[in-house]
C-alpha cells in the first residue's frame, strides 16, 4: 500500500510547519508568495522557507531545496 504524500512548508531558522500543499507545485507556489510578501515589507531572507515532503505516516523521507 502507498502512502500518501504531501508537502510541509517550513522556515529553515527554526524548522517551524508554516503551511501544507498537496503537491509540490502548490509548494513552490505558496513559497513565491510568500517570497514576494517578504520583499514587499522589506523582511526578504533568501533561502528561509524549504519544502519538506512527508507521508501519511508521518515520516519524513526528503527535504526539496528552492533556493540555493
């Protein structure tokens, strides 16, 4: 049996789970977002929001960098 896979955005500073996608392209997208509303208030980071994919199990198998 599969388990499902979704994707947990995170803030690399303290590994908080800020938000859930149910696919990596929904991932990336919610990342520009947020990206874009840091620029905007002058608070941009490069590199502080990461996707990391999970399964239902709860288990995390892989981290999936955005930005280098």
């Amino acid at each position: 049996m599969n388990a499902k896979i979704h994707y947990s955005i995170i803030d690399n500073e303290a590994g908080n789970i800020i938000e859930h996608a149910e696919t990596i392209e929904q991932a990336q997208q919610i990342i520009a977002e947020y990206e874009s509303a840091d620029k905007k208030y002058g608070t941009y980071t490069p590199n502080f929001y990461s996707i990391r994919e999970e399964r239902d199990s709860g288990h995390t198998d892989a981290w999936v960098k955005l930005c280098d």
